[in-house]
C-alpha cells in the first residue's frame, strides 16, 4: 500500500472512532435522560397517590370533628373574647346547657353564628370572636372622702363605681393618699386585688 493511503485509512479510522464515540455518548444521554423521565414519573406517581392518601385523611378528620361527635353532658364552652384596643383576650368558661347536649359542630355554627369555632370535641367547645374598644378588666383605684374606691375605665376613660372598699383613707400614709387621689391603674382581678391589698 502506499503511504498516501495508509494515512488517509489511518484517518478514516480516526474520524470513524471519533463519530462511533460521540454516537455512543448521545445514545448513552438519551438513555439517561429516559431512565430519569421514567424515575421522575414513577415519584410524581407515588406522591400524586399519597396527596390521595392524605386527602382521605382529611376527609376523614374532618368527617368525625364534624358531624359525628356530639357533645357530652359534662362538655363546657370556653368563649375567646379579643378587644382590639387594648389587646386583652378575656377567657370565659362555662358547663353547657341542659338543651346542648348531644349537639353538634353544625348546631354550634348556627347557634353561636358571630363566633368563629376554634375546635369542636366531645368535651369542649372553644369560641372565638374579636371585640372593638377595652375589655371590661380596667380598673382605677383612687379614693373618695373616707374610702378607697375602685372604677371600671372603659376604652373612652368613662369611669363607672364598680366598688366602695372598707379601707379607709385616714389612717394612710400622706404619699399613699396622694398615689390614689391621682388615681392608681389596675388591670385584671388579680392585679386589682393585689394593689388593693398595699393599703390594707
Ligand atoms: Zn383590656
């Protein structure tokens, strides 16, 4: 053979690795790429069943806090009240009534239909509604002629007597009697109580 085609075979060979090579890299990609739709499509299979699955749990959830479970005898009602001025969540609790029991979530939307039900079980029903002005928890501590007396202070600073201690004013401090002719704050009955007992 002559030099002149033993290179240009040499060449062709060369040329034919180099094609068969990138041939061989595009085919393996393409496998690739299908081995990872098929994986891709196999996980959005198995989540696309579990989001199934959790639905029907939710379903499920809400079908027994919803129409199935009835309120006991012993049950009680807990009211959430939030006042948007001063922020204060006041919390009542009362037993239910003789004419709730057995009573569902759907008899407690309508029966309490301004209150938002913020869980429903067969012992407890919680109620939530939010209030404009102050809770009715603002008192005023300050004294009239002989007696400390105390005011409830609604969201305006209307004072109304809500109490006529049998403190008496006379037997206090001057600094004391003062403090409470300017008029002391109190918020809640505990911290009510507690002022209230400084000057016992
Ligand atoms: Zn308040």
């Amino acid at each position: 053979m002559k030099k002149s085609t033993i290179v240009i075979l040499v060449c062709i060979a060369i040329v034919l690795g180099m094609v068969s090579g990138i041939m061989y890299a595009i085919i393996d990609r393409n496998n690739l790429q299908e081995a990872q739709i098929n994986e891709i499509r196999k996980l959005n299979e198995l989540i696309e069943a579990n989001i199934v699955k959790v639905n029907e749990i939710q379903e499920d959830v809400v079908a027994t806090s919803g129409s199935d479970v009835k309120l006991s005898p012993n049950a009680y009602i807990i009211f959430e009240k939030h006042y948007i001025d001063c922020g204060h969540t006041i919390i009542e609790k009362r037993q239910i009534n003789d004419d709730e029991v057995n009573k569902d979530e759907e008899y407690f939307k309508n029966a309490y239909s301004d209150w938002e039900i913020e869980s429903f079980s067969a012992n407890e029903v919680k109620l939530y509604k939010e209030f404009q002005g102050n809770c009715d928890e603002h008192y005023l501590i300050t004294v009239n002629d002989e007696n400390i007396v105390v005011y409830s202070v609604d969201e305006d600073g209307n004072k109304t007597l809500k109490e006529e201690t049998d403190i008496p004013v006379q037997y206090l401090p001057e600094e004391d009697v003062e403090l409470l002719k300017k008029g002391i704050t109190a918020y809640g009955q505990n911290e009510l109580a507690k002022k209230l007992e400084d000057f016992e």
